[in-house]
C-alpha cells in the first residue's frame, strides 16, 4: 500500500491491460518469413482439375485454342486459323505466345488422349506457362450415366 499526499493509503489496481508490442514484433517477422519463402514453392503448375461432374465452359464468341496430345504422344494446335497442326513443344510456346499478343483473353485448352502418359500433358502444360498462359482448361467427356433397374 503507498501513501498519498494526505496521508491516506490507496490500494494499486491491477492494469487490465494486454502489451501487445511483442505480438505485433512476431507477427512482423512472419509476415516477412512467408512473403521471402512464398514465391519460393509455386514452382508447380497451377492446375484447375476437373471434377467427376463437368459443365460446359461458356464461351463469348472467341473459339478456344486447343492443344492436342493424341495416344502416341504427339501434339497438336487448333487455333481459329487452323485445324489441328503437328507441333513441337518449341513450336508451341512461339505460336500460343503470338496468338495472346494478338487476342490476350483467349481461352486454352488441353486435350489428351486417355492412354496418353501423365508426362506428356505436363510438358504441354509447362511449354502453355512458359508462352504465358494464365488459366489452362482441361478438355474431358462429361460422364455417361448408367441408369439400374430395381
């Protein structure tokens, strides 16, 4: 107990207060640890996959460019000019990156063959990032519906 200028003593209360210094310390120095360590782990390839249940994409008059992996694993572009020309990987970044010069909001889209190697349709995948494609589509079948009798 402290005495007062009177004479008197008075009782001390407790600070119901929080020192939220140090908290605000940790938090700075998280936030620096993710924003360094973050670009470091999107090496990947960003990939929206499909869902058993697909719906049909909506498009806004712009045909899709497609990219074609049949079962032999060769490639293929199908741009609005032309039908389904064999390419190479380095052919593909050159032309998918002129074709976003000149239309930037187009569409791509990959088509693989069922038995085609995971591999291949990762090497489209990357050479598409690498041309600069933001989103890739994947092209699937939509699922037939077998109905039962009970």
């Amino acid at each position: 107990m402290n005495p007062n200028q009177n004479g008197r003593t008075t009782k001390r209360r407790p600070v119901a207060e929080i020192n939220v210094i140090p908290y605000i310390d940790v938090s700075l120095v998280l936030l620096i640890i993710f924003m360094i360590t973050t670009p470091l782990l999107q090496t990947g390839i960003e990939v929206d996959l499909p869902q058993a249940q697909t719906k049909t994409v909506q498009s806004d008059n712009t045909p899709p460019v497609v990219v074609s992996v049949d079962a032999d694993g060769q490639y293929f572009l199908n741009t609005s000019g032309t039908d389904n020309e064999a390419v190479t990987t380095d052919d593909l970044v050159i032309k998918i990156a002129a074709v976003l010069r000149h239309k930037p909001n187009v569409k791509v889209l990959v088509r693989g063959d069922s038995s085609v190697n995971y591999g291949k349709i990762v090497i489209v995948m990357a050479a598409l990032k690498q041309a600069g494609v933001p989103n890739v589509g994947l092209m699937t079948r939509p699922i037939e519906s077998h109905t039962s009798n009970l």
